[in-house]
C-alpha cells in the first residue's frame, strides 16, 4: 500500500483509511484519538491526508472547492471561482446539515447552523487530516449529521525547524500569499511552536464580486511523558463583495457575469445609474482553542477541549428610496423617504468544554464523551443617511439570542472473532431561546424553545480477506435553526432513520468499496428554493422523505507511473405526497424529487508520474441534473454538467530546501454551467460558475 501515489481528492474509504495509518508516521501528523478510533467504527467513511491529497490544490480557493471531487459532494461558490462565498453539499443535503469540527470543535454557526470558511480562508494549509462521515455516523460535537460530518484536524509542529512560504496567481486577479515558521523542539525537547498567515485577493469571476481574506494560525505543544498539552489560535478577517443576489435565466445566457448587488437606480427605477462601491460583507472570527491530553496508562486517555470563538462583524447595503419610518425615524424636511447606507450587525460568543475518554479492557474498546457549549449572539442594525448626514449610525433594531447545550454519549467495540459490534448512545439538550430588545424592521422575534433529543446507532463489522463488510442503523433528530424559527415558530425537529451497509475490499493493486444506505426522514428540513436577503437559502418541513442511493469509489496502480481512481453515486430522493403552498391553496403534488438532489454524481482521476519530480493529473467529474425546488417543475431544474480539470506538480529538492511548482488548470473545455440558484416569482434564479481558470503557484520549504 505504500508504494501507492494518491493525487487528488478521490481516495476511497477502503484506502483511506490505510493513507490515515501510513500518516501516522510522519512525524508532522499526529491524529488525535477519536480519529483512531473511528478507523474501526462501521460507517461510510473518508480519512484524507491533507499533505497528500490536497497539496498540489491548495493554491488559494476555499476548502469546500477543494472537496469538489470527494463521494457524494457537490461544491458551490457565489463569486463562480472559489474564493469567498462557498459550501457544500453531500448526497444532497445543504451546509446547514452537515455537521463541521476543528479538532472535535462545533464550526457550524450555533443559530444558523451554517458553516462560513470565508471567514477562515487556507484553512488547509493547517490541517492534517480531514475526516468525512457519510449519513448520520457516529456521536460527534455539536448538532446531528444529517448529511455528513466533517472534522478537520490541526497538524502538529514540526520536530524540527523550517520556513515555508506558499504563493500563486492565476485568473481573476486571483493570489494567495503565505508564511509558516516552525521553530522546532527546544527546552528539552518538550515544547515546539508553529505560525502561518495568510493573505488571499480575488477580484472574481462575478462582477465586483472581489475577496480580500486574511487569516493566520498559532499552534504551541507542550509534551513530557504522558501528557500533551496543545494552544491553537487562530481565525481571519474577510471583506467580500456581495454576490448572494444571482441572475435570472436570460440575463444567464447574455451576461452571465452580471451582478445586481449594489445597484443604484434613476428616480424612475428603470435604469441602472451607478453601483455601490462598498456593498460588502465584513466579518472577523477568532478561534481559540486549549487541548489537553493525559494518558493514563496503555488503555486509557483521556482528551479535553476548552474552546472559545469570537465573531464580529456586518453587512452592508446601498438602500434607495427607503421611508425614514422604515428604520423608525421621523420625516426630515418633509421628506417622507431618503437614500441609506444600512449596516446589520452580528456580535457573537461560543465557548464551551468537551471531554472524551478512551479505553480499552480485553475484547472491548470505549469512549464516553461530554459537551457543555453556550452560544450568545447579539443583532442589531444602524442607518446613515446619504443625504443628511445628520443622520449618522442610527441604531433602529436589536436583539439577542441565547443557546446552551448539554450533551454527552457513549460509544463501545466488541470484538469477537472476525466480527466488530458497535455501539453508540447519545442524549443532547437544548435550549434556545431570542429577544428582542429593540424592534425594527421585521428584525427578531420572542421565543423560548428546549429540546431534548435521545441518538441511539449501531452496528456490525465483519472481516473478510483483505477488506470487511459492515452494516450500521442511526436514528438522528435535530433542532430547526434560527432562521427557520423566524419564518415559521411551528417548525418541527427532524426526525431520521438512517441503514447503511458497504464492503470495503482490496484485490493487490486494485482496491474498492460500495456502499449502500437508505435514509428515512420524518420532517426533513429540506431546501425550499427560496433565499433570504443574505442569500442563505430557506428550508421548511417536507413530511415524509426518503434518500435511497450506491456509493463506490476505486483505485487501480495500473503500473509504476500510472494511477486510475474514481468515485460515483447513483440515488434516488424523494418526498412523499409533498404539500406545495400556494395563492390559491394548499396543492398535493404527490411524490416530488428533493431540491438539489442529482440522481448521479461521478469522478475520475488519471495520473500520470514519469518521474519522481514530475506528476499530472485529469480529474473529471460528472453532476446530474437537479431541481431548484420540491415541485418536480422542469422549468427549475438544473442542467448536468460535466467539467475536466489538469494539474500538474514538479519538484526539486536540495539539502536543505525543497521547492515546488504547481499549477492548476479547472474546466479546461471551457463549459458554461450553474451548480446552484434559486427560485423568485417561479422563476429560476442561477449563480454562474467560471469557465476556463488557472492558478500557478510556487512553494519553498528550508529547514
């Protein structure tokens, strides 16, 4: 198995997991205990190498573009390059579904329950690994996967000193600029330090749609016998340009790079005159995290976390002709209504504990965890008038939100013979609860809310020769988020049931795995459609639903230079007897394929080493046609798309320094595609992606 050479995204979970073990002796990874433990557990599962996989990629786009190619992903991005704005969505379930970490850490946004890398850009130029579960998985952190979850975990300071820096350029006026300091181990080897930083632009695909990012990361490890102790700082600051607005069909097909934001009309409101040139979303995040780990002995550790986030920031927008009542102002200069520039505001705190203990007795192994976590976020919004400047940060609404959580869990493996029984208990409880302290425009909402939900799974894992079979059940339940409470208080939990069942198998230089599930939904919150006026796309309970889909991915060493690996997904996603709201009624449109759902996903990477120095890849990928909404409308539905990407990687390496080229070269036939949108006045509304791009970077490391 060492002698393979992965490229690329595509590593199958019957691989994946040994690239995760082969990892373990670079000296610059080690994986945390949860990650070894979830090795064994009997779910649909990826372990990626960060240093391996994504290296060559890593060239300054954001990390759900580079998961693009993973089982079951779909990536998206608001400025059509991958920078700023984007997400992901697995086997068709949004971001605010999947569950995200760092280090076990909740990342997803306790209200929104969204996950924003913009606001920590290069965020891989930090991790070792990243772990994906498909479907429920196992207890983690924070709300319940109903899609996925993702755990991102920091790498460790290097044993020994070194610099390295990272830079590239490519289309869109498109650059990343990096630093990273290793300082080594000194004081008796038992302390080493680790800084990067970080400064990414991008002016765009999408007009005025620039990115100006910043981010850094501190690591310290302190180790002496069995204890380990570990700082992590860090965070970023970024300002985008809004580009959540999208384009209607035929502005599509003429000017596809058109953005609406910021726009500024005559007084008849019939033709554009200008735009607003700080249209922007600006925002910082910081992350501050101690880890402590204490072994106890050969069969039990114990890990826990004591973490803290900070947000602050706002978005702000060109408002035209609004009434002075609007922002609970009185009429100046018998005017009833004036030009605003408009500011809301999110001030946030989320800190919290997590603890979890490993052991192991005989045939058993077993983790029991606990998480406390509290969520304080404070919105309110302030106005300046364009044109009285009397009228200067008028506060006009405000409120707060509190969240507390409460949870802990219980996983166990029994081994016996060939088999592995898993098991996993979890109990969370949650009370949320909002107020508003000054109202305004539509903004908050009373409302007090607890839930206390009980996640039973389990499962099988059986050996076979050079590979297993597994089946697992899951039954999840998860809370609706802020935004869904506002839109309508009557929002149910959903409710979840989810089989999966896989083989994992290696043949000498062939290796696969399949896997199968079917996930039961009891008032998924499923994607309406619709977006608010931050484009965060609105859910609503569908009733019943189901996912029914066949996960495989592959690898084949053809010979000493030639890689082949690939993944696909066939499935099917349904709501059953969908209710559809409408002007003149409630209408039953029967069985209606979930929005956002392609019935096939695929991937395909051909890699070629000739040498040790030189590597190049084709990376293909395949994305069915997908419904904008739950209508089963053809006028809103997606078109496939099929895109091919080249990279290519050339090395030199001497004493003390090693250098790299890499360049990266996405949608090389040029083809013109939508990977997302929405749905207004029931009509479709898309978000245009980049046609032919490249970036080039080069990459020093001196020791």
């Amino acid at each position: 198995m060492k002698g393979f050479f992965i490229l690329g995204l595509l590593s199958p979970a019957v691989f994946s997991a040994q690239i995760a073990k082969d990892s373990v002796e670079e000296k610059q990874i080690t994986p945390i205990e949860e990650v070894k433990f979830m090795r064994r557990i009997p779910v649909a599962k990826e372990i990626i190498n960060v240093s391996k996989d994504l290296d060559r990629k890593n060239l300054g786009q954001d990390l759900p573009i580079l998961l693009k190619n993973q089982i079951s992903v779909i990536s998206t991005s608001d400025a059509g390059n991958g920078v700023g704005y984007t997400g992901f969505r697995i086997r068709g379930v949004g971001g605010n579904s999947i569950n995200v970490m760092m280090n076990g850490v909740p990342y997803n946004d306790s209200e929104s329950q969204g996950t924003f890398f913009t606001d920590v850009p290069d965020l891989a130029s930090s991790a070792s690994q990243i772990v994906i579960q498909r479907g429920v998985g196992t207890s983690s952190n924070g709300v319940s996967a109903f899609g996925a979850s993702v755990n991102v975990i920091s790498k460790n300071p290097d044993e020994k000193f070194y610099i390295q820096t990272d830079d590239s350029y490519g289309s869109f006026n498109t650059s990343k600029y990096s630093a990273e300091i290793g300082s080594g181990k000194f004081w008796k080897n038992r302390i080493s330090l680790m800084g990067r930083y970080t400064k990414i632009h991008s002016d765009g695909y999408i007009d005025r749609a620039f990115s100006d990012l910043h981010s850094y990361n501190f690591t310290a490890l302190f180790e002496e016998n069995k204890t380990k102790l570990r700082l992590l700082i860090f965070g970023g600051k970024e300002k985008t340009y809004q580009a959540w607005n999208g384009i209607d069909k035929n502005t599509w097909e003429t000017d596809p790079k058109f953005n609406i934001s910021g726009a500024i009309f005559d007084e008849n409101w019939e033709n554009i005159v200008d735009f607003y040139d700080n249209e922007v979303d600006d925002y910082r995040q910081n992350h501050y995290q101690f880890l402590w780990n204490q072994k106890f002995n050969e069969n039990w550790n114990l890990e826990t976390t004591f973490h803290y986030t900070k947000g602050k920031g706002f978005y702000e927008n060109y408002k035209q002709g609004e009434a002075f009542s609007t922002y609970n102002l009185p009429d100046f200069g018998g005017e009833t209504a004036s030009d605003f520039i408009r500011k809301k505001w999110l001030d946030n705190d989320f800190y919290g504990f997590i603890s979890t203990l490993f052991g192991k007795s005989g045939n058993w192994d077993f983790n029991f965890g606990a998480v406390a976590n509290q969520y304080f976020g404070r919105h309110f919004g302030d106005v300046s008038g364009v044109f009285f400047p009397e009228i200067n940060r008028h506060e006009y609404y405000r409120n707060r939100s509190l969240k507390n959580e409460i949870s802990g869990f219980a996983k166990a493996i029994f081994k016996l013979n060939d088999f592995e029984f898993f098991g996993d208990l979890q109990l969370r409880n949650i009370d949320y609860s909002t107020k508003i302290i000054l109202q305004g425009d539509d903004e908050g909402v009373n409302l007090k809310e607890n839930w206390l939900f009980f996640n039973p799974k389990a499962g099988i894992n059986f050996k076979i020769n050079s590979g297993k079979i597994f089946f697992s059940y899951a039954h999840a339940q998860r809370e609706p988020n802020r935004d869904d409470l506002f839109a309508n208080p009557e929002t149910k939990p959903e409710k979840l049931h989810d089989f999966e069942a896989g083989i994992e198998k290696s043949l000498g230089n062939f290796l696969w795995a399949a896997n199968v599930y079917f996930m039961n939904y009891e008032n998924q919150l499923v994607l309406s459609g619709q977006i608010n006026s931050i484009g965060e796309a609105i859910r609503a309970n569908s009733g019943k639903s189901y996912r029914l889909g066949l996960e495989v991915s592959a690898m084949a060493k053809i010979s000493k230079k030639w890689n082949v690996s690939g993944n696909f997904t066939l499935s099917e996603n349904q709501n059953k007897n969908f209710k559809n709201e409408t002007s003149g009624g409630i209408e039953n449109l029967g069985n209606t394929p979930i929005s956002f759902s392609p019935n096939i996903l695929g991937n395909v990477l051909i890699q070629f080493n000739p040498n040790k120095n030189f590597s190049f890849g084709i990376q293909n990928q395949y994305v069915g046609s997908q419904f904008l909404d739950n209508t089963n409308n053809p006028a809103l539905k997606l078109q496939p798309y099929f895109l091919t990407d080249f990279n290519a990687k050339y090395s030199l390496n001497f004493a003390k320094t090693a250098v790299d080229f890499k360049f990266l070269l996405n949608n090389i036939f040029n083809k013109k595609y939508v990977n997302n949108g929405f749905v207004a006045d029931l009509s479709p509304y898309y978000f245009s992606q980049a046609g032919t791009n490249f970036m080039f970077g080069i990459s020093v490391f001196f020791r």
